[in-house]
C-alpha cells in the first residue's frame, strides 16, 4: 500500500505515468496510481488537459505541409538545451 500512498502526494511520477500512457498502454497498477493521484491534484489535471493539446499539435503539424518549413535556430537550440541541462541538474 506504501506504493499508492507514494503516487497520491508525487506530482514527478504522475506526470511521467500522464506522457507514457500517450506512448504506450500503462498496466492496471499504473493506471490506478495515475488515477488516485489526478483525484486529489488540480495541477496535474490541468498537465493532462496541456498535454493532450501539445500532442494534438505537434501530430497536427508534422502531418501538414509546414513540417518541412519550421525549423528552431541554433540559438533557440542551445538555450533550450542549457535550460534543460539545469533543471537536471537541480535534481
């Protein structure tokens, strides 16, 4: 039971059980735990709702005609890429 107790108060794992059901098909544990925990946290209810909508346009615009046009400059790159980098490394 410690285990369900643990996911109710960890926003981290739950937002990790929210992107891997996108991916692939979580097992029942899983799904139980991601449910348990979006009952008692608006946040990451509101994660789940963000989350669709980027999906939803990131398959959208990779399926258009724009997909070869849209491209992040290397500036945009590396400060992204730093910005990431310190937020692993806070944790």
């Amino acid at each position: 039971m410690s285990d369900f107790k643990d996911i109710i108060y960890n926003c981290r794992q739950a937002t990790y059980l929210i992107e891997k059901r996108e991916l692939i098909k979580l097992t029942f544990k899983e799904q139980i735990e991601l449910r348990m925990h979006l009952v008692g946290c608006d946040m990451c209810k509101l994660y789940v709702k963000q989350s669709r909508k980027i999906n939803e346009m990131v398959k959208q615009l990779l399926k258009s005609d724009m997909r070869h046009t849209i491209r992040l400059d290397d500036d945009f790159k590396n400060a992204l890429q730093t910005q990431i980098d310190d937020q692993l490394n806070k944790n």
